[in-house]
C-alpha cells in the first residue's frame, strides 16, 4: 500500500510540474526566424497580365466534352397471377435508360488527341466535343 500511494504522489508531481514548466515556458518563436530572408513583391498588374496572356495561349486547347450512355437494366419481379396461370411468376423485362455525362478536356496535340477524364466517356455510347471557336 505504501508503494502504491508514493508512486501515485511522484506521478501527481511529475504532472505538476511538467504543466508548470509547459505553462511558464516562453513561446518566443523569433529567435527561430530567419533575419535575412528577403522578400520579393511584384506589381499586381504584372500579375494579371501573366494570367490573361496564358489564358489567351491556352483558350483554343480547352474543350467541352458531352457523352450518352445507354444502360440496359434487365430487371425482374413476380407477378402471382402469371405464377397461377404460366407458372415462373418472374417477369423479366428490358428498360433501356439513357444518361448524360459531362466534361472538360485538352487538346494535347495538332492531330486532334484529346485528354479527359474517364468518368466524362466511361461506357459512353456517344460522344460530342465542343471546342470553343
């Protein structure tokens, strides 16, 4: 018992002087800076000039990509009075449901290929591009 109650008061000191010390410590992080980082700022205007001369570069590359697909949904349910008068109540029947994806893509040579991603034409039955000209 003795051993038990002297290891829980070192536990309760440690504690307390581990949040004492954690508490009281300093939280200066400026000696971590660096003095003599330098910073450069552009002008915003060079920015947007940037960004409009790329934009205008790349508009052409960028494409709309529309597919169709037709899924086939066999699907079945039981109907007891054709159960009673043919027997297998299971009816079974095909409905054709057409579906519309859409995307974007990138014209990435002269000869027309084009990347997009895979859910835009994933079994798609029919698909359109539009380019912005």
């Amino acid at each position: 018992m003795k051993i038990q109650k002297k290891l829980l008061i070192s536990i309760i000191i440690t504690l307390v002087v581990l949040s004492a010390y954690s508490l009281f410590s300093s939280n200066d992080d400026s000696k971590y800076e660096d003095k003599n980082l330098k910073t450069e700022t552009s002008s915003s205007t060079s920015i947007i000039q940037d960004f409009v001369y790329a934009s205008e570069k790349s508009i052409n590359a960028v494409v709309h990509i529309k597919s169709k697909i037709i899924q086939d949904e066999l699907y079945r349910y039981y109907d007891p009075f054709y159960d009673f008068f043919y027997g297998d109540g299971y009816r079974y029947f095909n409905n054709p449901k057409e579906k519309f994806a859409s995307g974007s893509g990138v014209i990435i040579s002269n000869d027309g290929y084009i990347i997009t991603n895979n859910h835009v034409i994933n079994e798609a039955n029919q698909i359109e591009v539009v380019l912005n000209d």
